[in-house]
C-alpha cells in the first residue's frame, strides 16, 4: 500500500513541478490577496467627505468644525450656503456627511443651554455611516467638555467639586485596538480555505475530465490510495500557504504571534483535512471544471461570510447560527486568532479543535463514500 501511495504522490508532485503557471497560480495570486485585504480589510474609517453648513459663522461653531477637522476623519468639502446645497451634494455623493450649525449655536452655550447640532448622513453606506456617527459622538462631546471646562474656569473656587465617573478602558490583547491585527488571522484561514477547496476539487475534476481518472482506477491502485494521493499534496500546500500567509501578516503587517506554533499546526492540521473533505465532496457532484468552480462559489462565500471573519455570529439569526456550526472556518479563526493574539493553548481552545476534527472525520468519511459511489455509477 505505501509503494502505491508513495508512487501517486511523486506523480501528484511531479505534475505540479512540471506546470511552472500551476506554482504561480499558487503563491502569487494569494500574497497578492493577501496584500490587498491586509490593507483593504478595515473598520476605521479616515477622510470622510463632509459638507458644513454654518449657520451661526461664530467661533464656537467655527472652533467645532476645527475639531472635526483637525481629528484626520473628516474632511470639509464644500461650505454650503442653505439645505438645499446640503441635500445637493449628498445626493451627487460629494459628501457623505453633512454638519449643519443652527443659528444661535454660540448664544445658547454661553448661557448654559443646551446647542443643538444637527449631522446628516447618507445611510446607504450604514457601516460607514455608523462608524462616522461614532467619531461624531467622541469630538462632540470632547469639544462639550472643553466649553464647559473654559466658561466654569472663571467661577472654579466658587463651585464645589462634582462627583463623577473617569472611566479608563483597557483593552486586552489589543491594546491599539488596530483592526489590522483582528482582520489579518481572519484573512489567512479564508484565503486557504479558498484554495485548498478550489485545488481539491479541479484536481479530482480533471482527472475524470481528460479520462485518466478510469486508466488509474483499472490498475492495481485502490481508491483509498487514489484519494490520499490527489489529496495529501494540497493538505501539505495548504500547510505551506498557511505558513506562508502568516509569515507575510508577521513581517509585513506587524501582526504579533505570541502563541505557541504547535497548537497552530494542529490547528491548521485539522482545519485542513475538513477543507480537503469538502474540496473532495464537492468533486464527487462535478463532472466538469465549470461545474466544480460553480459548486465551489456556492459553497465557500457562505462559508466566508458565516464564519465571524467580519460579521460577528452572535448578530445573526437563530437559523444561521446553527448553519456556522458545520463551518469549519468558524473555528479556525478562532484558533487562529487566539493562538496570534492570545497565546492561549490546548486546554482552551480544545472545544474548536475538536470540532474541527469531527467536521472533517464526516467531510472526509462521505467524501469517500460518495467518490466509490461515483466510480460505480
């Protein structure tokens, strides 16, 4: 058994020596992805495109626009002179943002009142919208602060002290809470779970495409070997992709590893077989390259978008929170992350490694069921 499997491993990884655009294929394409959603994969929000409409043209309202320059996330694009400029622009998406100062801004803060201001916000981009509001809130109420603090300073020794609340937030793990460290381990197991899948399928696929899948099955080779030889040498390339992935997030982008690599390997390890499980399932439904890539598209953005990379599974309905239980991906990236971030071990995080582990002891167990079935049929 070992000769033949030994034998169909050295034709698998001769094959790849041989197709010099097959290794491209490989590196290239996912360090460039890579590089792209390491940069492009973020929450914070910078340069907002922002319309002011100043009604009151006081230095309260113009030391508030200061503010709201001066914080880098927005910039003034254009001073309108009514709403209706206001509206204009939005509608034309030159803003995304419109601050609008009402008459008698500083008046009503110089005697003790409360100012109103009013922001409009193009909702069809909600998330940048909502993190535009967040900054909002913060430069609102430091600016409020700073106004209380210079009308109260003249009258200080005639107020007695108030009693308050200094909250001090501190953030573990993370302590910049630098989106690049959250997104990174996110964007590895994705993009190995793409590929993987992907190099999986279409190999199989081929193989029945050309006719040699039915020259391999009349020899003395067995269908388990069979499996095993088109199978381990993209388990062992997803290894690599993985090192390779995470090599790039710790040198480039300065994303900590402080994790142990052996709960990291078995991690992967497993993640993998459940990702070549699935790449083989999928296989056994194909009979053509294009019917493997429309099954691999239907299968695997579900699985990318349910897996917490960016949308936290806990917002989700009750109904797709039970589907991301068979993702394999959900528990990946927690490994991953805890292991980068974290540094906790085997005993924490021994509920998603066996997970992993009974996902891809069922993915590969009717995967091969359903690939015997295929070569009878």
């Amino acid at each position: 058994m070992f000769d033949r499997l030994r034998v169909m491993l050295m034709k698998e990884f001769l094959q790849i020596r041989r197709d010099r655009t097959a290794i491209m294929r490989m590196i290239v394409p996912l360090v460039i992805q890579m590089l792209v959603f390491g940069y492009a994969a973020t929450f914070t929000v910078h340069h907002v495109a922002t319309v002011v409409l100043d009604l009151d043209q006081s230095q309260a309202s113009r030391s508030l626009i200061s503010h709201f320059v001066a914080s880098g996330r927005f910039d003034v694009v254009d001073t309108a002179r009514d709403t209706a400029q206001v509206k204009s622009d939005i509608d034309h998406d030159v803003a995304v943002i419109a601050i609008v100062i009402h008459a008698g801004f500083q008046r009503d803060l110089s005697n003790g009142k409360s100012a109103p201001l009013q922001i409009v916000v193009d909702g069809t981009n909600s998330n940048t919208a909502l993190i535009a509001l967040g900054y909002m809130s913060q430069i609102v109420s430091q600016f409020a602060a700073d106004e209380v603090a210079k009308f109260a300073r003249p009258y200080a020794s005639l107020v007695p002290p108030q009693i308050g609340v200094n909250l001090q937030a501190v953030p573990w793990f993370n302590p910049g809470l630098n989106d690049t460290w959250f997104f990174i381990p996110g964007v590895i197991g994705s993009l190995t779970l793409m590929q993987v899948v992907s190099l999986t399928a279409f190999a199989i696929v081929r193989e029945r495409e050309v006719g040699t899948l039915e020259q391999i099955m009349v020899s003395p080779i067995r269908p388990v070997e069979f499996i095993l030889g088109k199978t381990l040498p993209f388990f062992l390339i997803g290894l690599g992709d993985i090192a390779l992935v995470s090599a790039i997030g710790v040198l480039w982008f300065r994303v900590p590893f402080i994790g142990d690599p052996l709960v990291m390997l078995v991690g992967s390890a497993l993640f993998l077989l459940a990702a070549v499980g699935m790449g083989l399932l999928l296989s056994t439904f194909s009979r053509t390259q294009q019917q493997a890539f429309a099954l691999n598209f239907f299968f695997v953005n579900p699985f990318f978008i349910l897996s917490g990379f960016a949308f936290p599974i806990a917002a989700m309905p009750q109904l797709l929170q039970w589907f991301t239980l068979i993702n394999p991906l959900r528990y990946f990236l927690v490994v991953i992350r805890a292991v980068f971030l974290k540094g906790v071990g085997f005993t924490v995080l021994f509920g998603d490694l066996a997970a992993m582990g009974l996902l891809a002891t069922i993915m590969l167990a009717v995967s091969v069921w359903r690939f015997r079935s295929s070569l009878d049929a």
